[in-house]
C-alpha cells in the first residue's frame, strides 16, 4: 500500500494541474504586460526659440532728434536648460537679435561747423545686430515632470555684444543720398571690450509637456533692459553724438528637446 501511495500522489500532482481551475505560479512576469511608471528625472535639454519684437522703447535728446520709429525686429536663441532643483533651472546660451529704427536728425559732414538750428532735416536709418549671451535662472510654478500644462518665469544677466551696425543718411527736403556707413554705434559703459555691455532679461512664459521624455513647446514673452545707454556718432568722427537707450519686449515662440 506504501508503494500504491507514492505512485498516487504525484499522479495526483499531475492531474491538478489539468484541472479545469488550476493554481498556476509564474515564475516570469509576461514582458507585454502594463506598468504605471512613474515620470522620469528631469535631463539638461537645449530650447530652441524665434521671437518677433512687439515693442521697441527708444529714449533720445529731443533737442537733437525727432519721429524716433522702430521698423521691426526678430530674435533667434538657442539655450541649454540645466536642472538645478525640483522646480527650476539654469540656462546658458546664445541669442542673435536684429533690428532696424529711423529718426530725424542733425548730420554734420567732416570739416563742416556744427550749428544746431532746430532743423532736424536729415533722416537716419539704423540697422543692428546683435549677439546676446545669457545667463539666467528659470524657475516654474509647478513641476514639469508631473504636469503637462506649467507657468514659469526666467530673470537673468545678459551680455551684449554689437556686431554689425549701419547707418543711411538722406536728406528729407530733397530725398537725396548723403552718407552711408558702419561702426558708428558703440555702448557707453563697456564691459571687457568696446562693443560689449550688459542686458537685464525678465520673461514669463506657458510650457506644454511631454511627460514621457521631458521635450515640450512653449510661449514666452521678454522684456529686456540695457544697463548702458549707446551713443550713435553719424558720420565716424563724433559730429552727430546721439546717446539713446534701446530696451525691447518680444514674444517667443519654442521647442524644448
């Protein structure tokens, strides 16, 4: 009977097994099954960016200019976002700004005496490139890895670097050519070389994530304030000295990848 038993228990074994509710134990998870995961970490990502700019603020003597007009503006930037705490970042990068404005003023040839008679008669057409460098603390009011609509705000130092200006002189009575040249524009207070100064940057900005991989798109609008005035020479030989301040508000359009 010892012997009938041993045979009967496995066999019993077996034949559970093959009953129509098995207790079946997996060893292995089935690989295509579903998990809840958890957002990821947040990784250093580079924004890409293009801004129109809605408002350009010019202040110049009004004894020496008149009919001061912005004619338009665009920004091209490219930033690396480095995660510093939960909810903010660092960004570090590059911005290309090109911009063009008008005014009617003096102009004084070489050689020429100055006499300033009230006869703003010649107009001044200025376009300008520049070269900003930031460097800038973003911090957003909820976090990004776990929301996919979020609110942020970035405030940071802007270095400022002139690296093309011209200047087209016509006379407005008779529409005449005058002059034409580069190199007249030039920061009063400099830093580290002649063409660069500082910028305080302020933006406020919408940012739709995606949760997966951290890229995102967003919306932003910056206001920039330039800490040196810049002085505008006319003709190269400091006849036409016109010292103005030129801060911006543009909207920015970007993606986070």
């Amino acid at each position: 009977m010892l012997l009938a038993g041993s045979v009967i228990f496995p066999a019993g074994k077996v034949l559970g097994q093959n009953s129509p509710t098995p207790a079946v134990f997996h060893l292995f998870p089935a690989k295509n099954g579903k998990r809840n995961l958890a957002p990821g970490t947040r990784r250093t990502k580079f924004r890409l960016d293009f801004g129109a700019i809605a408002k350009q603020y010019y202040n110049a003597d009004p004894h020496y200019t008149s009919n001061t007009t912005g004619n338009g503006a665009y920004t091209l930037g490219l930033r690396m976002e480095i995660p510093a705490m939960r909810n903010s970042s660092v960004l570090i990068g590059v911005e290309f700004l090109k911009q063009s404005f008008t005014f009617d003023s003096y102009f004084f040839a070489p050689g020429y005496s100055f006499l300033y008679d009230g006869n703003l008669i010649y107009n001044h057409a200025i376009s300008l490139d520049e070269v900003h460098v930031p460097f800038e603390y973003k911090f957003c009011f909820s976090q990004e890895n776990k929301n996919i609509k979020t609110f942020y705000g970035v405030i940071g130092w802007v270095y400022r670097i002139s690296v093309y200006d011209n200047s087209l002189v016509t006379n407005i009575q008779s529409g005449k050519f005058v002059w034409e040249g580069q190199n007249d524009i030039a920061p009063i207070y400099s830093l580290f070389f002649n063409p660069g100064s500082t910028i305080l940057e302020i933006c406020f900005g919408y940012q739709h994530n995606t949760l997966r991989n951290g890229n995102a798109w967003f919306f932003e609008i910056a206001y920039k304030y330039g800490f040196s005035p810049l002085l505008y020479t006319g003709n190269n030989m400091g006849s036409n000295s016109v010292e103005f301040t030129l801060n911006t508000l543009a909207f920015k359009l970007g993606l986070k990848l």
